[in-house]
C-alpha cells in the first residue's frame, strides 16, 4: 500500500522551486470546480490516467466506452474495455461525508454485480444509450472499439467480451481523489467475495494547482487492490437455452490436491484456454508452479507463461 507524503515541486529555469499544493476537489478554484462530473470526464477522456498495468500487469490500453452506463440499481460511473474484450468498471468519488465512505464499496460492487448480469446485447443496449444521452456518436460496441483498434476481430471480441460477463471477470476500481484508511480496510472484505473474478483496486487521483495558467498535475497512485482467489466451478450442462446454474465450492480449506493460489486475471484467463486443450493440465501446472514458488521460481504472465527467478547475486 503507498501514500504519495511528500509535495511535488514545480521547477521552473532559472527560478526558485514552488512546492504544489493539492487541490480540494469538493470546492470552486480558479480553475473552476472539481465535482464527481469533472472526475468522471477526465478519466473518460484520458484512461491513461489509470495506473492499469500496476493493477493487472499486461491488461491492455483502454478503450472508454461511456460514462454513467444506466443500470437497474443507477448507474455506473465510467466503463472501459480494451481490444481483447478486458472490462474496467470504475466509481469516481469524492470524499466529502462519512456515508458515502461506508457504502462506495458496496456501491461499486452492487454495479459491478448488475453488468455482469448482463448478456452482451444487453451491454451494447445500455452503452448506446449512455452515448446518447451526451449525444456522442452511437454506433455498436464493436464499432466504438475498432475506431481505436485496426485488426479487430468482431465475433472473437464478442465472444471474450460474453465470456467475461459470464464468469464476473474485470477490473473494479474505486477512483477519488482522497481514500481514507475506513475505505482501505474495507477493501480486504472484497477478497472473500464469491462467485466472480474480478480484481479490485484503490485508486487516488491526487490534483495539484500550479503556476502556469489553467495548468493542474494530476498524480494517480493505487493505494489498495485485491487478487483473484481462485474457486471451484461445477457447470452443469443440458440445462434450457439460455440458463446457466454454476455451483460455487470455496477450495480455502486443506486438499489433497494442489495448493490455494492467488492470481491475476491475466493468469486466470491462461489456465482457462489451457483446459480448453487438455482439461487435467490446469491443474498439474498449478501443483507445479506452488512447488515452484517454495523456490523462488514465479510465473509471469505476458501472452504465455515465463518462468522466472531472481538472480543469485541479487543484480537484475
């Protein structure tokens, strides 16, 4: 977990350096006024801003698909995808009552339940319909994204994105601009969260006024996030069109099989496609790499599996 303690300075030539001060998001400046809305406008606009690669390291650059994405509970901040069909549900908040503070997380969580609910017509539906409100072009989902990605694939994007809201995986991320340590706590409750497989993640925007006119620096960081625990999953087939009934079966407690790991959605998704192949592979691979890790040997998970280990003499 990481604070940002210090203040940046700005370092202009040949002046005195000129320590930053952060800005109150929940007050007018002279830059104007810093509400949920302008939040959500400035992630919208610059996804960058989001430290994705420090959350799910190899996830992809983001795609913004529309803001305030109407939901049968309300409605969903702000929505992204990338080109492999990888969701970011994110919840800009200001921090200004205790209330709010106690239920973000719910909040989020209760929105994130709501999409993943969602078949992908369903999705598309109400993607369109946030685009409208703000009278941004209105296309499909797949077109919104190809606008951003040449080469792009429409039903192998479909399919992963279909597949991502039936096993409840995606990014969920808290985004404001001061999470205090009752929300941080709080996020350790979202572990032990059953049936989906999403990472979830704090992070702080924090905003500085500067001296150069209608300038702000805008410094993210990810103070809190959560990895995948992985469950057991009996899908039970020949079942009406339509329908799924999935049986969820914690695998916390001791097995004689292979150890409980912890993993990214990167990772998940890995062992997936391999048991699409050889459905025992899974979980071999998995007793391997525990056995592994007891010597310091990790699995990094960029497009395929890497073995790595430190070095003896501690150089990179």
């Amino acid at each position: 977990m990481r604070r940002r303690d210090g203040s940046p300075l700005w370092i202009a030539d040949a002046q005195q350096p000129i320590p930053l001060h952060r800005a109150d998001l929940g007050a007018k400046s002279a830059l104007g006024h810093y509400d949920e809305a302008w939040l959500q406008t400035l992630l919208h606009s610059h996804p960058e801003v989001l430290p994705i690669e420090q959350i799910e390291s190899g996830y992809g650059c983001l795609i913004p698909l529309c803001r305030e994405l109407p939901l049968r509970c309300g409605a969903l901040d702000n929505l992204f995808v990338t080109r492999e069909g990888k969701l970011v549900l994110v919840e800009a908040k200001l921090w200004r009552n205790p209330e709010a503070r106690r239920t973000v997380v719910a909040q989020a969580l209760d929105y994130a339940a709501a999409v993943f609910r969602m078949s992908y017509g369903e999705l598309e539906s109400a993607v369109l319909k946030a685009r409208r409100v703000r009278e941004m072009p209105t296309a499909s989902l797949f077109e919104i994204v190809s606008r951003c990605s040449e080469g792009l694939d429409e039903a192998e994007f479909s399919d992963a994105v279909t597949g991502n809201l039936e096993r409840g995986r995606a990014i969920i991320a808290v985004v404001g601009d001061g999470i205090r340590e009752d929300i941080m706590s709080l996020a350790e409750l979202v572990q032990s969260h059953a049936g989906h497989r999403f990472t979830f993640a704090l992070v702080e925007l924090t905003v500085y006024e500067t001296p150069a006119t209608g300038t702000r620096l805008v410094v993210p960081s990810v103070l809190a996030q959560t990895v995948l625990v992985e469950r057991g999953v009996v899908r039970i087939e020949g079942i009406p069109a339509g329908q799924r009934v999935i049986v969820e079966l914690p695998t916390s407690g001791p097995t004689n099989k292979s150890p409980l790991r912890r993993m990214g959605i990167g990772e998940d998704e890995f062992f997936e496609l391999l048991g699409q192949r050889e459905t025992h592979l899974p979980e071999v691979l998995k007793a391997f790499l525990a056995k592994g890790e007891a010597l310091g040997v990790y699995a990094d998970m960029q497009g395929g599996l890497n073995l790595k280990h430190a070095s003896p003499s501690k150089h990179p």
